[in-house]
C-alpha cells in the first residue's frame, strides 16, 4: 500500500516501513520511538533552527567522546533518562535497599582489602568509619557477599580523572562480608563535586539554569550468591546539593548518617545495612 | 520544595528543576522532550542492554560524523523527522508547490549559467530536458527567481561524493527566469541511489528491514523576492523505489511527468511547474 510522508499521518508512515521479518522487540521499540519523537515535534512545533541546533548538539557530544568522556551517558544522566531505565529494571519492595545510577568512575578489578582497612591513599580529607551489614529480606545476615566501594577524594575527582596525581585505586577497595554479613572500612567523608561539564551537555544544563553538581556521596556495588546485585549510593545528608543532584541519583532511602565520632584519626562516621533481593524473587 | 526521583514523577522531576529565568522557549522545548522521552521509555520498559545500546549507537554516530558526513542528519532523515520539521515550518495551500527535504548535498555558489544550458558535465547517463514555469498563487509568471538544481549523476553519486572523479560542478547549475518566468536546462534523468550506509544508521535500517535508497528526483531550490523559498525535488515517477523513499521525501505533487522526447540527443522530457508563495501570507 501507498504511504507517502504527512504531516498528520508522520510517525504511521515511518513505522509501516518497518520490514515483515524485522525482530518483534526491535519494531516495539523503534516504532514508540518514532512515534514519541513526532508527537515531540509536533507538540513544540519544532522549528528548523532548533533542529539545527539537536543536530550541532549530538554532533558536539559525540566527537568529544572517549576513552575517558562519555558525553552521551552525561546527556542521559542529567536528562534523569539514566535513573528512569534503572527504576524500570530494578523495582524492589520497599524492605530491600534501591539502587541509584552506576554513574561513570567505576573501575573493576580494584584491590580486595581486608575488613576495617582504610581505602584512602593520598592523605587528604576527613577520615569517615563506614560500616553495618548486609541483610536478606528477613534481616538474615548474607555472608560472602563482595562490596565494591569508590568515591571521589577531598578535591572532588576520582582517581582516574587525576592518574599520575592521586595514587592509583584511591578511595576504592574490595570487601568480603564474613558469616556476621557485616562490613567496615575507612574512607573519607566524601565531597559534593561537578560532573564534568566542559562540553555541550554543561551549556545544556547553564541554558537550563541548572547547576552541574552531584551531592557527596559513597558508591556501593553489592554482589552476593543467590541475590541481585545492588548498585546505589549512599549520600551525605547535609550537603547544599542533595535537593538538586545533577543526575537525579538521591533518594530518600540512600540518605545516610553522616555522624561525627569520638575518634580524631577518624572522625566521621557512617551507619548503612544494605538489604539484598533473592536472585528468584519470592512468589 | 524537595522533589527526588521517582519512577512515576520521573520527567516532573526533571523538569521541576528547570531555572527560573530559563528562556521560556528553552523551557517549553526540553520540558516536552523530556516528557516524551521519559513516556517512550515507559511505554516499552526499556532495558539496561537496549540504553546501552543507544548509547553506543549515538558514540558511533558522533565519531563518524565529518565535512563530508553527517550520520545524525540521516539519522533523522530516516526517522522521517527531517520531514516533519519541514512539514511543520513550511504549511502551504494546495496551489502551491510542496517542499522535501533539503538532503546533504547541495553546494552553495553553483555556476550561474544561461537559460537552456546543460548541467551534465561528465557524459553520462541519459539527458533529459527540463521545462516549465515559475508561477505565483494566481498563475502569473515570476521574474528574477533564481533556480538552483543539482542532481547524482548516471552512476548514482553527487559530485561531491567523488572529488576527482566527476569534474566540479557536475549537475548543477543555477537559473534565472526573465518576464515569462520559464525555465530550461539540460541534465540527465537522475537515477536512484542509497544514502550512505556504511554507518550505525544503515545498520539500524538493515535491522529494520529497511532497504536505504532514495527514488530518482532532480533537486530544486528556489528563491525569488517578495516570494517564500521551495526547497524541493521532482521525482521519477517510474522509479522502484518511489513507495519507499528511505528517508520519506517523496509527496505525489511532486512524482513529475519523465516523458521520452523525439530528440535522440535528448530522450527524455520533464516539465514541471513551480508555485511560489508571497513572503507574506494573504490575509
């Protein structure tokens, strides 16, 4: 059948293309595409100048990409499209810790360290006590499970942002949860700190006048036999920043004590248990 | 007021942190692209892998773009949004000549050249004489409009697609009517072509099941004061691939007549009238 391009009919013509043997999964999802772009289009009555500028912004970001930039997953990150997928494909009951954005300064294969050992190599920073347990949905203790920590240091970068300046694997460490389920390590209290934006994605959020920070946080990823995996944060109540996160990573649930202790090497302290999901969620 | 993320207030969340003194444009524009954006992924739950892929897909298309290379332009082309967005700047009434899509390819600064002249400079393909008239509203000729035409030539390329292969300028040429409005050129009859697909939007189009060619048309700008601009095509109207247009330019007011001529240097005729609208609209 005939079907040349409308205005009105826009997005039909476009997806009766879509080939008879093309994968049922691949035509939901590009034809809802094609459909939610037009109705944007049609709702904004886009103009050719505003196209115009869609096409220099994606053509800006995707030539700054690389190795160390991913301008895209900021873009989608500070668009909250990021921590909308991850809602989607992690819905918990409301016992079980949620997740938050993985966000892009993880690195694998950090350093398996000893229960209570401190992760902070570069001396800078105020010392926290991080600990507590890790539960299943009974409050059963869950040994063997591995938590993967990192944060950024006192200046606000990850190592990886600063190699041959910080000390390589700086605030990041490995660590194995024992029969009792629970964890302890020393890091620092973390720094609230902008995500980079030197590229089109920070104009985007300056045009929108937003700012580019993320509030302090802690980042855990939490893997155990027979559980599903936890990726979240948990954050520092009290930074200026925790109401307007760039990336919309906060939840209420990951706001965590931040408590000042007796200790003067180490005088912060911070209190989470983390609750694990069965990998077969519960009939 | 403190407003988290939440999966059901996902883009009300983002869009709450829109600053006050945004532009109100800017406002209306990305609040709608992140509600369409937001229900899209919504409506079909999208997954960790297929955000992953976009992500890579839009890496790709960015790394691949060039002087000469403009993957996001296809990507919205192919999408029929470059149609839409043209749909929408440019309603007209039923008199007057439709535009299509601008496309990649047209050059500023063509040669001027004298009435009946003849654009095909490489001695391919089969040559074709292009008549007709330029015309405002109520039928009456218009003087002084510039017609800007390029075409691919007989193997399928624009010149510019092979630099040292066809010699500069090869079909095109721009015209200018005098009192009669009429105009005259020689050029071949266009053959169809696919649009570059070397690249993630060929692959998308494959896993579409999407063929990328465009049927045969011969490009038209024109321009003429007190008049609105055309950008638009004449298409072939015996092409086999004029019911499925990969990027949905093709509107049956402009399938022109291609018909054989009695000249065997010239076998083939076009005529085909243009329809300008004044710059300013009747009231």
């Amino acid at each position: 059948m005939t079907q040349f391009f409308s205005e009105a009919a826009s997005a039909e013509a476009v997806n009766a293309r879509i080939g008879e043997n093309a994968d049922e999964r691949v035509r939901e999802v590009m034809s809802a595409l094609v459909r939610h772009l037009h109705a944007f289009a049609k709702e904004v009555q886009l103009t050719q100048p505003e196209w115009e500028t869609a096409i220099d912004f994606l053509t800006t970001a995707g030539q700054l990409c690389s190795a160390e930039r991913q301008e895209f997953i900021l873009l989608s990150d500070t668009l909250g499209f990021s921590m909308l997928v991850d809602a989607i494909n992690n819905r918990r009951p409301a016992a079980a810790t949620e997740n938050t954005v993985f966000g892009p300064f993880h690195v694998a294969g950090a350093p398996e360290r000893e229960m209570g050992a401190c992760i902070t190599a570069d001396g800078k920073g105020e010392r926290c006590l991080f600990e507590g347990r890790v539960l299943d949905l009974e409050g059963r203790p869950v040994e063997g499970a591995r938590i993967d920590v990192w944060s950024d240091n006192a200046d606000g970068y990850y190592d990886v942002q600063q190699p041959g300046v910080q000390p390589r694997w700086n605030n990041r460490g490995i660590f194995t949860t024992g029969a009792d389920g629970a964890y302890r390590f020393v890091g620092i209290k973390p720094v609230s700190y902008p995500i980079p934006h030197d590229g089109p994605v920070g104009k985007m959020l300056a045009t929108l006048g937003r700012h580019p920070y993320r509030p302090a946080h802690m980042h855990f990823l939490i893997t155990a036999p027979g559980f599903q995996k936890v990726v979240t944060h948990t954050f520092v109540g009290d930074d200026p920043y925790l109401q307007s996160d760039a990336v919309f990573g906060v939840k209420a649930s990951l706001v965590a004590p931040y408590e000042r202790a007796a200790d003067s090497d180490t005088p912060w302290r911070s209190t989470f248990d983390f609750v694990l999901m069965p990998l077969a969620p519960p009939a």
